[in-house]
C-alpha cells in the first residue's frame, strides 16, 4: 500500500502495513516509511 511520508515529502511504499479500524468505523492502513521510519497512515473508503 503507496502512502504519504511527511518528513520525506514523497509518496512510498509502506513497510510493516496492517489495516485498522478508525473510531468512527471507516477501514485504514497504518505503518511505517521504509526510509526514514516515520508512521504513515492512509484512509481507505468504506466497504
């Protein structure tokens, strides 16, 4: 899953990507940039 890093400034492929639940219901990604280690989080639509 491709995401947004914000200290890199570029979109990547996540490393370590799992998909959870927000608090409102709706499904996301969530893990880390391969470079730098930052957490990433993507929104995915709902099912």
């Amino acid at each position: 899953m491709e995401a947004y890093c914000v200290k890199c400034k570029a979109s990547k492929e996540m490393k370590d990507a799992e998909q959870v639940q927000m608090k409102n219901g709706r499904p996301a990604m969530k893990g880390k940039c391969p470079d730098c280690g930052t957490g990433m989080y993507r929104i995915l639509k709902p099912s």
